[in-house]
C-alpha cells in the first residue's frame, strides 16, 4: 500500500475500497475494473483510491490478500474443534477442498482476482499463497515434524500451488464438471500426500 491506514477512519475507507473492488471484479472481471468504478462503488473519489494505493494492480494484490486471509479462517472454522493432524489424509484433503469451494462460492470475485496475481509480472502465485503454504508447512510438520524442512517446504507448496490452480480451473465451468475435477484434485493430492504423511510420528 501507497499509506497504510492509522485511525479507524482510514480503515474503513480500505475496507470500503476492497469490498467495492470485490463487487466490480465479481461483475466484469479484473480487467475491465477500473479505479473509477471502483471508487465509484465505494462512493468516494479516485483520489482517495490513490492515497492508500499505487494502481489497481496493489489494489488487487491486497484484495488478494484479504481473500487469502478469509478463505484460511474458513478453513480454519470448518476443523474446530477437531485438530486435522490427527485424521487420515482423506479425511483433511477432502474437507480442505470442500472449504476452499465453498468459499469460491461466496467469494465470485477471488478465481479472477488469483489469475489476475498470478499473471503479473509483479508478483508471483507463490508469493500471493505465501500464508496458505506457512500453514500448510505447519500441518505437515505436526504430522512428521523429522521430515527435511526445505522438503516439506516444497511440499507444502505444491499441494497449496495445485489446489488453488485447480480450483480457480474448476470455478469456471458448469457443476458436473465442477465436481469431477475436484474429486480428482482430491484423488491426486491423497496419492501425493500418504506415502510422505499417510502415517504421522509417534510423539
């Protein structure tokens, strides 16, 4: 961010310009948002859009981030009180998936908001999943906390990298298809996921 907010005020004002972002992505893409649309959602004035933002492109990215930050609660609600290192692989990939949809389902806007991050040349898909992969690195370690860091490390972001690719893809296309490629994201992750974490270490 150009400034980052200091008082309540300045907080709601962002907030206000997320939501209105959100909205305009949802209805005509990344694209075609402007900041004047934008600014004009949230009922203030471009200007006021520039005192806290660079270009759309930083207003995207932190909407990106707030999305991230929310999807991550989701998931997070979807396991309490049940702790997930202590289910079977199936168990955690097919209710993360099933979150993570859901959440789609109430956020339209964040498939164009992910491709629109990830295609530019700013920034990348890893570093827009940067708290999804620190959490995931953080199951997996509950798991096997003796596996290699910069192992898990990798292997936390191929399962974050793959499941949001493959459910932005999936977001875009009619139920029945829909729901196939996420029973085959689930299958491909499982199978990925239990002879490296299928069994968790004694503790």
């Amino acid at each position: 961010m150009r400034r980052a907010p200091r008082q309540a005020r300045g907080h709601q004002r962002v907030d206000l310009l997320l939501d209105a972002a959100a909205d305009v992505v949802a209805e005509v893409g990344v694209e075609a948002a402007t900041t004047n649309a934008i600014a004009a959602r949230a009922n203030t004035s471009v200007g006021s859009l520039y005192q806290f933002f660079d270009d759309k492109h930083a207003l995207i990215w932190a909407l990106s981030q707030r999305m991230i930050t929310a999807g991550m609660l989701a998931n997070r609600s979807s396991w309490s009180p049940e702790d997930p290192a202590k289910w079977s692989i199936p168990e955690i990939v097919e209710r993360s998936v099933r979150s993570w949809t859901e959440f789609m389902d109430a956020n339209p806007a964040y498939p164009a908001v992910a491709r629109s991050v990830q295609a530019t040349a700013k920034f990348g898909g890893s570093e827009m999943l940067s708290p999804v992969i620190d959490n995931v690195d953080a199951k997996l370690k509950q798991r096997k906390p003796k596996m290699p860091p910069r192992e898990r490390r990798m292997h936390a972001v191929m399962v974050a990298e793959t499941m949001n690719t493959m459910l932005v893809r999936a977001a875009g296309v009619g139920r029945p298809d829909r729901e196939r490629l996420n029973r085959e994201l689930v299958a491909m992750l499982v199978r990925y996921l239990t002879p490296l974490y299928g069994s968790p270490d004694a503790r």
